[in-house]
C-alpha cells in the first residue's frame, strides 16, 4: 500500500474525536419540522422548482446536471 494512503488515514483518524464531538452537537440541538419549513414558506416546493436529476453524459462532467 501506498505511504500517501496511511498518511490520509493517519490524518482522518486524529479527526475523529472532533467529527463525534460535531455529531453529538448536531443531534442534541433543536429539529427543524415540517411545520418550521411550511412556516417559513419553504414547504411546498412549487411543482416548476421540483424537477428529477439527470445524469450527466460526460463521466468528466459534473456528476449530475441541475
């Protein structure tokens, strides 16, 4: 294996007490409802901005065309 491999791993590792304190964090903080989201006219989404993603042609392209 690669030296550059065990590098990034050795680096993700080290962050991983971070990422868990950022997840905890995350999870113990406030939801946002469906309610929230209708309240603030976000919900529903209008028909003419809901449209499927497609796949990009181009493997060098963008992954998806928006």
């Amino acid at each position: 294996m690669n030296r550059g491999y065990f590098n990034v791993l050795s680096l993700l590792l080290r962050e991983e007490p971070a990422q868990a304190a950022l997840l905890d964090d995350v999870c113990e903080g406030p939801l946002i409802t469906v309610t929230d989201l209708t309240t603030e006219g976000v919900l529903p989404v209008p028909s003419e901005s809901a449209k499927p993603l497609k796949a990009a042609s181009d493997a060098g392209a963008a992954l998806f065309d928006l």
